[in-house]
C-alpha cells in the first residue's frame, strides 16, 4: 500500500521529468552484452572464419610483452569461440603443437567443455551423468594445464585456469593453496587469478562469506592505485546479497558496514577511469546493480551513464535474461530519480554528464525531419550507430491508423510494388516525450508491439549495428523470435536455431525449414545472410542505404510521417473517421472565460499546494489533476479551432 501511495505522488514529478532524467544515456538497442575489444574482436571474428592467425599474434603479443591482465582476459573469450567451433584452435595446434599460446587456449577450452555439460545449476539440478562427464573432461584437462604452465613458466594465466579447475573438481584447500602460491609468485595482482580465487572461497563453493570478504578487503589494501582488484570487496558483496540463498549463520553473517564500504571503495575506482571505459564496464555492471539495491539511484544511473552500451553477462544473468535486466533496471533508476525531482525543479545534471551535454550543444544541430528531404551522410561514428527497419505486412494507412498511440514520431512508407506491404522506422525526435524514453526495450520494438497488438499481420525488425546484424519478430503484440548474426559471437545452438526458423515459416507460410536454418547457423558475411533470409521469406528487399544512415524512408516515393501523438490524443484521433482529424464542436465565448478563469485560479492553487509542506500528497494531486485537465481542454479546443479556420481557408 505504501509503494502505491508513493508511486501515485510522484507520479507527476515522473512525467514532467522523466524525458530528461537519462537523456544521454545511449537508447536500448546501442547497448551489447560483453562487446569484445576491437583487437579481440578481429581475433574472434577471425577464428569463427576458421583462421586462427589473428588470435595468435594477439595472444603472442601479450606474452611478448607481460601483459598478464589482457592476457586473463582474452584467453577464456578465445576459448569459448573454440567450444562450437574448434577448427581454427585444432588448426593452430596441429601447424605449432608446442606454442604456449595455443596450448594455453587449449587447456582453457578443455575446463569450459567441462562446464558446458555440467552447468552453472546448483548441485542438486545435474544428473549423475552430467557429474561423470564433468568429471572425466575435468580430468582430460589436468595435462594440457600442466603443458601450458611448463611452456611459458612466468606466465600466470595457466594459474587461472587451475584455480578454476580446482574449484570444479572439488580438490582440497591444499591443492587449492598451492595453485594460488604458484599464481601470485608470478603476478601478486592479477585480477583475473583474483577473480578464481574469490569463486572458490565464498559460500556456495568451499569457503564461507567472512572467509571471501576477508580474502577480497585484504587483496583490495594491498592493491595498486587503479588496480581493478579495488572492486574485489563489490564481487564479493554480489556474492553475499544477490547470489547466496538461504539465510547465513550468525557467524557468517556479513556487516552492512563492509558492504557500504564495498560500495565506496568501487565508486572511487570508477571515477578514476573515464565514461564508456571497457577496461572497468564489468566493475561497473555490478556496482550499478548495488547502487540500485542499496537504495541509491541518483549514484546508480551515474553508473549506468558509465558504463554506457557495455553491459556484461555477470551480474545481470543472476536475475534472468541479462540484457533485459540491465535494461530493465536501468529504466527504474530513471523513474525513480525522476520521482525524488521537485515538480517545479530541473534535474541537475553530474559534472561529466553536464560537460558532455556542453560539448553536444556546441556542434551544429540537424536539421529536422523532412519526408521529401535525402538524409545527410552517416555521421563518423556510424559504425556504432544501431539503425533498425521494419517489414509490415499491411498497407501504410493501416499501419499508421494501428500506430496512432505508439507515442513515437515514425516514418511509413509503401514497398514499391506491393500495396499491402510497408517499411516503417523511427524518425527524428529532439524531445522525446514520457512514453518514449521510459520505455523497457528499443523504441522500434515497441511501436511494432504496439501497431501489432490485435492485428493479424507480422513485423518483421531488421537491425544494423557496424558488423553485427539481426532480426525480431513481432506478431499480436509480442515479440515470437529474436536472432543477431555476429561474426564475433559465438553460433547458436541447433535446438535455438530450429525453434526460430520454425517460428519464421509459420508467420510467413513458407513449408522448407532448412534455408532459414542453413542461414541462421552461421555467422560469417552477416549482411549476405540477412539479405538472403528476406528472399527465403519472400519479403521485399531493404532499401538502399539502410544500415549507413537513419532515416532512409526519406528517398521512397510516397514516405509520410506519422507525429508522435499524446495519449488523449491518439486515442480520439484511432476512433476517428480521419486519423489525422477530430470532430470540431463550436465553444461560446462563456466557455473559454469561465476555463481561462479556472486555470488562473488552479495553477497558483496548484503551484502552493506543492510547495507548502502544510499540505498533503492528496489534495496537492487534485488540484494537478483539476489544473491538466483544464489546461487540456483549453488546448484540445484551440486546436480544433485553428484546424476549422484552415479548413474554411482551403474551402
């Protein structure tokens, strides 16, 4: 009853600001989960080719020049390419069987197969067979581990992957022990040797909660300024609050006090590094998580505007679908720090987030949005751009009377040569409205699952984003499959890839499921296999452009846009005769003073009873409520009034 009550007053304060709380946050479909670096990328992409030369001269690099931390880090993304694709690794080891890199990824690969079969499931949810197969695998790795530590004897990346397959085959603290002293004796502060160590010793592996603190606060004092095992304290408060089950014993019981200066000691390490940072986006993946649960919004959408489009798997994947968590309480963080601004205040931006809205002010502005105009050249960062495109199956005057309370400005457009088909995606919108930016998913998303809902026709949501391509499918308000093509991603599985090709022909009638499974089992030339899904759904081929630029309907003859429309609005305009008309009833010159009269008299009414703490939530909500209704129908009727004068000019 309370958070009710709570919602229902500041929900004014969400409406007036919540277009501007998170502005410059990058819009849903910019952010990916765990985007590799661009020289990992290469190497990724390169592999899933089949070509492994990429990835050798990266990882010979970093041995080359010490850089054990990089080298923790792309060792485990390189062996996980290798688990439904090892061609290009069995390449590698059969052209060079005694480099210690190859060997290396080998030894990492052998521990992720492993781990594959069993699962991140507790215990209690894997078979006995899965147990045996973890186990043999466990055992086939131990040799190529040791191979690896024996051919590069100062490198302590081997040491990390000991230290994980010491916690999976469940050896002894003095195995466990040996393997750290042997890691820290060649790198005292590699993270990712930490990182091992902290899963071993918490709760729900072999140590305890106090054991995993005590470990993660003594390798944060001891640690180098900027040194990412500063967060240690965080990984291990994530551990406590979001992962553990069950309620600790009393003497494993953490103190709110470590937990709070877990927080502090991770802001510090965040601020020294600057925003969009990749090197530190996990770090901040899980402290925005904290901040949230901690009950500190304002610090955890500054969070989010770090860490900008570079979500990670962990810690979102705790509490389901990653990308749609992260989304989904990065949305929250902007109600509520809406809520908690005064109704007659502004949101004050933090010092970064000002400085780069100066900077953003101080470039030319565009130009606005023209149906008839040729949109400008992509802009230098492009490649990063996310551009996205629907395919309707239905004429554009329908789509755009199903659209009519999207509550988003779209650009519809006919396929040329076929009259019951269109092509929609998002125009231009300096201001966004409410609706608009406090959506959950991408802002083409949901229109389509607006215009969809009720209608028997499919929308079919081509995306771009640099190399990586995609698609998802919307029918009747819901979205029914989902598909990336990533060269640097890793395939999916077979039983995935059936599910979605079977989703795919039932919505588009086609009888052959194995064209649009051959083209979804693979990743390399995505654009190709894009392109050649549409002709295998015998839909009408993009337009020329599309992915390069926004706005690309602006070229095809007969593009028209839809504004953004309020609710109110929207729903007079949909069960209009005319989408674009409302009836137009005559006001006597009595009803617009008496209404002028009542809002002078409601808005300083109003205006007191928000300010005054004398007076309650309840009464200060009726008189917004008395003063937007008013001021609604003042400006409903003057806008009928100014379109009955064009239309007796035209007359």
């Amino acid at each position: 009853m309370t958070a009710t009550l709570r919602a229902l007053i500041t929900l004014p304060r969400v409406l007036r600001h919540g277009a501007a709380v998170g502005a410059h946050l990058p819009p849903d479909a910019a952010v990916v989960l765990d985007p590799p670096t661009p020289g990992l990328r290469a190497a990724l992409t390169a592999a899933y080719a089949g070509d492994h030369t990429p990835a050798r001269d990266l990882l010979a690099a970093t041995r080359v020049g010490a850089e054990w931390k990089r080298r923790g880090g792309y060792v485990p993304r390189l062996a996980e390419s290798a688990l439904h694709n090892p061609g290009w690794l069995d390449a590698w080891l059969a052209e060079s069987p005694r480099d210690p890199d190859a060997v290396l990824v080998k030894a990492e690969h052998r521990v992720q197969q492993a781990w594959e079969i069993r699962t991140g499931a507790r215990a209690s949810g894997v078979s006995r067979d899965q147990f045996q197969a973890f186990f043999a695998l466990l055992d086939d790795a131990v040799p190529v581990i040791g191979a690896a530590a024996e051919l590069n004897p100062t490198d302590p990346v081997p040491w990390q992957v000991a230290l994980t397959h010491a916690r999976g085959s469940q050896a002894p603290r003095e195995v466990f022990d040996a393997y750290w002293a042997e890691a820290t004796a060649r790198a005292p502060h590699h993270y990712g040797c930490h990182l091992s160590a902290l899963q071993y010793l918490c709760d729900k592996w072999y140590g305890s909660h106090q054991e995993m603190f005590d470990f993660a606060e003594r390798a944060a004092e001891h640690a180098l300024p900027g040194s990412k095992l500063h967060a240690l304290p965080l990984l291990a408060a994530v551990e406590y609050d979001v992962v553990s089950t069950g309620t600790p014993a009393k003497a494993d019981r953490i103190d709110r006090s470590r937990i709070d200066a877990a927080l502090e000691r991770a802001l510090e390490l965040s601020g020294a590094y600057p925003h969009g940072d990749p090197e530190v986006a996990g770090i901040r993946n899980h402290l925005a998580l904290m901040l949230v649960l901690a009950d500190r919004p304002g610090e955890a959408l500054e969070e989010f505007r770090a860490v900008g489009a570079h979500a990670t798997e962990i810690p979102w994947a705790y509490l389901g679908d990653a990308r749609d968590e992260f989304l989904e309480y990065r949305a929250g963080v902007r109600i509520r720090v809406a809520g908690q601004v005064p109704f007659f205040s502004r949101p004050e931006l933090p010092a970064k987030a000002a400085m780069y809205q100066a900077e953003a002010e101080a470039e030319p502005s565009a130009e606005p949005v023209s149906a008839t105009r040729v949109s400008s050249p992509a802009s230098p960062d492009s490649s990063t751009t996310p551009h996205g495109l629907a395919l309707v199956g239905a004429p554009p005057q329908t789509v755009a009377k199903a659209a009519l309370l999207c509550g988003i400005p779209l650009l519809i457009a006919p396929v040329p040569g076929r009259s019951s088909s269109s092509y929609v995606e998002l125009a231009a919108d300096p201001q966004p409205g409410v609706r608009a930016t406090l959506l959950g998913t991408d802002r083409l998303v949901s229109a389509a699952d607006n215009f969809t809902t009720g209608e028997p026709w499919p929308a079919l949501i081509l995306r771009r984003t640099g190399d990586r391509y995609g698609f998802t499918l919307l029918q009747r308000g819901k979205m029914v499959a989902d598909h990336d093509w990533d060269p640097a991603g890793p395939v999916p599985d077979h039983a995935t890839v059936t599910a979605t090709a079977t989703t795919l022909a039932t919505a588009y009638g086609v009888s052959d499921l194995r064209p649009l499974s051959n083209l979804l089992r693979g990743s390399d030339t995505p654009a190709d296999r894009q392109s050649a899904l549409l002709t295998a759904l015998r839909l009408p081929p993009l337009p020329p452009g599309f992915g390069t630029r926004d706005e690309v309907l602006t070229t095809v003859a007969g593009a028209q846009i839809l504004a953004r429309r309020g609710l109110f609005t929207g729903i007079a305009h949909a069960f209009a005769a005319d989408p674009a008309a409302s009836p137009t009833l005559p006001r006597r010159p009595r009803w617009w003073v008496l209404r002028v009269a009542a809002l002078l008299l409601f808005v300083p009414v109003m205006a007191y009873a928000w300010w005054s703490p004398d007076i309650g939530w309840f009464r200060a909500s009726l008189s917004t409520v008395a003063t937007c209704y008013i001021a609604g129908q003042l400006a409903s009727a003057w806008r009928q009034r100014r379109r009955g004068r064009g239309r007796v000019a035209t007359d």
